[in-house]
C-alpha cells in the first residue's frame, strides 16, 4: 500500500501542505461564521470540516499504517521507534476528532470545539514536519 509518492519526499511533503492547508482555510471559515452569529451555518460547517480531517487527513494517516511505515523501518530499531511515535501523533488526532465529534453531539457548538480543531492543526502541522524527518529526508551530517 501507499504507492510511490509516499516514499518521495516532495510529493508527500505536497500532500501533507494541501491537507494542511485546506483545515486551516475551513477552520477559519468556522471561526467567521461564529463571529458574524451564523451559529446554524457554523454548526453545518464545522461537520463538514470533521468529515475533511476524516477524509483527507485520517485516510493518510491510515494509508501509511496498512504498510508505508513498516515499509520505512525495516529493520532499522531506530526507525521502528519513530513509526510507533508517528503511530502514536496519528491516535492523538484520532482522539481529537472522536472528542469534537461528541462535544458537537452533546453540547454543539462551544469555544472547547474551536480550541480542539486549532489543536488539530497545530498536532498535524508537528506530524507532518516529524515524519518528513524522520523517514523521508536525507540524514545530515
Ligand atoms: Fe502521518
Ligand atoms: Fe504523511
């Protein structure tokens, strides 16, 4: 699984951009949406922005769990530390959003969901630039 591009570092550095990027922008619009009182449209916008970390975010982090990273290890014990670290950003992300998803459930929208999507972006951001890291650049030296 993963397919070539995951194993190079532009394009994956490229998918890690365009996913981060468009959380931002919708993120953003959930924000403008509360502040001008549009609190049913916010509400709307804000599942539609779980559903992208779902599909655009969580689907990568899967697609490198069912093969990518035990690929990248090998037998290298300290790349294979790294992909249970990796492992382990991926299920911080997934607990995030399983907590958004049942604070909108319960309470709708509240400042605790806000803060929970800008911890999102901040998670990823972090991930992305350990994983290009430790897996796909050059060692320095
Ligand atoms: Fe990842
Ligand atoms: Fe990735």
């Amino acid at each position: 699984m993963g397919g070539p591009s995951l194993r190079q570092l532009h394009a994956h550095h490229a998918i890690h951009e365009g996913g981060l990027s468009g959380a931002i922008d919708k993120t953003e619009e959930v924000e403008q949406l509360l502040q001008a009182g549009e609190f049913e449209v916010a509400r709307q916008a804000a599942d539609h922005l779980v559903d992208y970390w779902v599909t655009r975010i969580l689907s990568h982090a899967d697609a490198e769990e069912e093969g990518f990273y035990e690929e990248m290890a090998g037998d290298d014990p300290q790349r294979r530390l790294s992909v249970v670290k990796l492992t382990r950003d991926h299920d911080i992300l997934r607990l995030i959003i399983a907590d958004i998803r049942q604070e909108l459930a319960e309470e709708g929208m509240t400042p605790e969901v806000m803060r929970q999507f800008q911890a999102l972006i901040v998670v990823n951001a972090i991930h992305s630039r350990e994983e290009e890291r430790l897996l796909l650049e050059e060692p320095r030296g």
